[in-house]
C-alpha cells in the first residue's frame, strides 16, 4: 500500500494509507524536557572532552547511551548482538604547515589557521607542493546533467585549483540554474575536494565567504586545524587530493590583484555556463607538512525494539554523538569544544524518544535508534552504516533525523530541511498542525543543510529520510531574548567551545519537534505503508531499485 499524499487524505484524518485508519489525535506521548535537559548536560559535560571520536571519551559515550537504551526496553541492535557497529577510519593530523603564495616576484606566507587551514586525508607521512600553478574554476563543478562545466578542457593535474563556496546560483538566484538559492549537492565542500580529485588536481583552495559558507572563518579555522578522518578506501589515490584547503576572501582578493586579476569580476564570469578556468599569471602556491596518519576504530551505537508482526521492516531515529573534542583554547582559555547544542540535544532527544517508545505499547514494525558516529569528520559513520547497514535499507521504511535541536522555545513553524524532496513532507504538515504549526521549506535552503547532516548517506541511497527542526516565530514571551539567543549560537557559539549546556534552556521546542517524529514514526510503524520520494526527486531511482524487496 501507499502513503496517501494529498491533502484531501490528510484533512479526512488519516496520516498514512495502510490496513487501517489511523486517529487524528494520537495518545499523549509524555516527553519530559527535564530527562532531555539531563542527557544533554551530562554529554557535554567537560568530563566528556568534547566526544571526540577516537579519544577515551568515546568509551564514555558508548556506555552512557547503551546503558539508557537498556533502560529504555531496547534491546542490542549492533554487530554481533551487541550495541555498536565498528567503523574502521583513517586519522590525519597535519603538523609543520608551512605556506606561501608567489605573485610578482613577492612571496606571501601564510599562518595555519590565521590566513589558511591546510590538511589532508590522503594517506601518507608528508606533502610537498613546489610553485605549483593556481588556477581559478569558479565553483569547480562538472555537471553534466545541467551542460555546466567548470573545468572545460582544461588539464589542471599537479595543480593547485582556486574554487568558491556554494554554487552558482547563490550570488544571483534568479538564474536557476542551480536551483536558486537552494544549495545542491555541487555547492557543498566534499563535492568540490571529490571533483578535484578526479580531475588529478594536487591540491584544492577554498575561498571562505561568510554567507555562502553559512558560517564563519572560526568555524572553519577550528574545524580543519583538528585533526581529519576519512573511511578506508580501496584507492584513496583516486578519490583525495593531497592538500585540502582554504583562505579567507581578503587573501583571496589580494593574491588575485597582484596577478592582476579582479576576484570580484571572475566570480561574476563564473555564473555563467561559459566560464572557463583562469590560471593566475605569475602566481604559484608551495606548501609542505607533515602528516601523521594512523587507523582508528569508532563506533556507531544501535539500539531495538523489535516489532510484534513484521520485525523485519525498520523505522529509523538518528543523531550523531559525536563532536570536535579538544582543540586550541579560546580567548577564556576554554580548548573544550562541549557540543551541548551540537549535537548533545539530538542525542538526549532519541534515548527520550526510546524510553517513550519503550514505555508504549510495542509496534507491529521495529523501531531501530542509531547515534551515529565521526558526523563532525564528514558523515563518516552514517555514510559508513549506509554502505553497511546491520538493518536492510530496502526494508526500512524511513528514518528521522535530529541535529542541533531547538533550547530556546516553542517557535511557529516546523522547517522542513529538503522540502519537496519525499511523501514524508505531508505527514510533518499533518502532525505539525495538531501543535497549531505550520510546516515551511527550510528557511536557509543555501546553507546546503540536507548535505549537512547524517539523514544524506541514507537519502542518497534511496531511504526517505526527515530532518525537520522548529524555526520561525517564537509563540511565548519573552521574545526578544530568544532570538537573540538563537542568533547569538548561529554567529559566537556553532562549533566553538562556548557550544555549552545552560539551566535556562526552554526545550518546549524541542519536545514538541520529538512529538512531531514520534507520531509519525508511530503511524508508519503500525501500518504497511512505504513512504516514496516525489516525481523529479534524485532519490527516486535508488529506492525504485528495490521495490521488490517491499511488495
């Protein structure tokens, strides 16, 4: 059976075609905003060192959830019996950076975290990049798909190219070529560094921009001066560039008038289909360090209810557990980065979803929660269980996901990140409403946030995925002081060490976007519907592929 989409079938009160109606109003599920505010304190906690992947925290971790997922009435859901899935990942931790751009006879140094972050996931114990050659390709995308080619016939190998963020309809979104000022997939960094590397780039710099990056250098600077990690690939030769990089727009601009170019002019020219790449006259870039490379084993931690009548088909609840850990120290001192917002708040909000839906009557389908690991390192571990799931992907019949949830309050609107993308859409409108909410696109689509979060690995291969978080409007006074707040997290406190839990957080957001996941999941886990992707969805093809396994 299929899930009913139109809005004709919502209004008659059902949320789901299946073998039954379901009721408009469902029991209460009592979410407790005082056990949420307890996990998220405890998770960030100072003793927890950030949640680092790979660092005697992520012991403690591990046996903090699996313990709540026990108390819960969850049972194991990881390899072998037991609560974890290993994954296997290469670490890289770059040190002696030294960095120079050559212009005009002039040499430009650059300071490692100040002007440029520089790293790697290649494996290996040093790079060395001498006079390599700078080449500018705009946006550094090769789509077909679209007839929009950055590189041209260019030959850019042992080169070192100059990309920007985002894609090409930020700066102009009337040109919908890009899907205006939604970001796709090719205006996210990890495409760009992939397509360098099948393009035999030597190294890639990105030009930080604040608001088509949608954050920060701060950000930047403590994200890629930690150290980097990558699954084990077969032949990462072929898919890593040597240097991953970036350079903050001021540099960008410098370097680009000394060779006597126009940076602002070039970014014009590279909206355009007829772009081609612009080599830097007289410029080159060499840069050398070392590189300490080593395998880790982290860990994915899954938890179960099994379903009473068909255990073998999967709702699915995520967040990652995972953060920066330890880094350089802030102007307070502080080198912890606590990530109690991120993503504490998304890991406290699935054990509170367990012990609601171990406390209720059990579901005819299983319910699986997996916080996921190494999400801050790339969605390595939601991209590592997507490639390796312990539960067939075929049979899961769509998955939730939650990542930085709301501490400020209840708020007008339920953002529905990658909107138009899948059925699930109507459900989160239906449920939504019951709070007196309305369901919104995602009010930031060119932050590029549905590539952002571990719900992506999922999605791309087909499972429809939900990321939904309150947005809008706050609905109690006081009002001003939370938007403040809000902002001020977006702006001094996203991946920075001043990311800690507050005894003034109102999670009444919060419980009611947990409320919004759990009656849905709750539908669809007591019925026999499939939730599909919408006509035109990239997504489609991948769950078509296995609609035998589902019939």
């Amino acid at each position: 059976m299929r899930l009913l989409s139109t809005a004709a079938a919502l209004a008659a009160g059902a949320l789901i075609s299946g073998c039954a109606t379901v009721a408009a109003e469902p029991a209460a599920a009592a979410f407790d905003a005082a056990r949420l505010s307890e996990h998220a304190r405890v998770l960030s906690d100072d003793s927890f060192q950030g949640r680092g992947i790979g660092t005697p925290a992520e012991d403690m971790v591990v046996r903090y959830l699996s313990e709540q997922y026990a108390a819960a009435g969850f049972q194991p859901g990881g390899e072998n019996g037991g609560w974890t899935q290993n994954v296997t990942l290469n670490r890289f931790t770059v040190s002696e950076t030294q960095a120079a751009f050559e212009v005009a006879g002039e040499t430009i140094p650059m300071a490692q975290g100040r002007e440029i972050v520089i790293s790697t996931r290649l494996p290996g114990r040093h790079v060395m990049l001498s006079d390599a050659p700078l080449v500018f390709v705009g946006y550094g995308i090769k789509a077909p798909e679209r007839n929009w080619d950055d590189f041209k016939d260019v030959d850019v190998r042992g080169k070192v190219i100059v990309v920007l963020v985002n894609d090409a309809d930020f700066e102009q979104p009337e040109l919908n070529t890009f899907n205006g000022r939604a970001m796709t997939y090719y205006g996210r960094w990890t495409y760009k560094y992939e397509e360098a590397a099948r393009q035999g780039a030597a190294g890639v710099i990105v030009v930080h921009e604040t608001a088509p990056a949608s954050y920060g250098w701060a950000t930047v600077a403590n994200s890629w001066t930690a150290p980097q990690f990558d699954i084990v690939r077969d032949d990462a030769a072929a898919e890593r560039v040597q240097m991953e990089s970036w350079i903050q727009r001021d540099v960008a601009v410098d370097l680009f008038r000394k060779a006597g170019l126009d940076f602002d002019a070039l970014k014009v020219q590279a909206r355009s289909r007829d772009f081609r790449p612009v080599e830097l006259p007289g410029a080159s870039f060499s840069g050398m360090f070392d590189v300490s490379t080593s395998q880790i084993t982290t860990r994915n931690v899954l938890a179960r209810l099994p379903g009473t009548t068909h255990p073998d088909e999967t709702v699915l609840y995520t967040a990652h557990w995972d953060h920066i850990g330890v880094g350089e120290p802030d102007a307070n001192g502080d080198a912890i980065f606590n990530g109690a917002v991120d993503n504490a708040t998304g890991t406290a909000g699935l054990l509170e979803l367990a012990r609601v839906w171990g406390a209720g009557p059990r579901p005819e389908r299983s319910i699986v929660m997996i916080s996921f690991t190494a999400e801050e390192s790339g969605l390595l571990g939601s991209e590592y269980y997507a490639a390796n799931p312990i539960w067939p992907l075929e049979t899961t019949v769509a998955g939730f996901n939650m990542d930085a949830m709301n501490v400020y309050g209840r708020v007008a609107d339920l953002g529905v990140i990658g909107h138009g993308q899948s059925e699930l859409d109507e459900l989160l409108a239906a449920a939504a409403a019951r709070q007196g909410r309305s369901a919104a696109p995602d009010a930031n689509p060119a932050a590029g946030s549905y590539f952002r979060s571990d719900h992506f690995p999922l999605a791309k291969r087909g499972v429809p995925m939900a990321y939904a978080e309150g947005g809008g409007e706050f609905r109690d006074p006081p009002v001003e002081p939370r938007e403040a707040a809000r902002d001020e997290y977006t702006s001094k406190r996203y991946h920075q060490a001043d990311d800690e839990w507050s005894a003034d957080w109102d999670l009444a957001g919060q419980v009611e976007d947990l409320e919004v996941a759990y009656w849905i999941g709750r539908d669809l886990a007591n019925s026999r519907a499939w939730p599909g992707w919408k006509p035109g969805s990239e997504f489609g093809p991948a769950r078509a592929a296995s609609e035998a396994a589902r019939r």
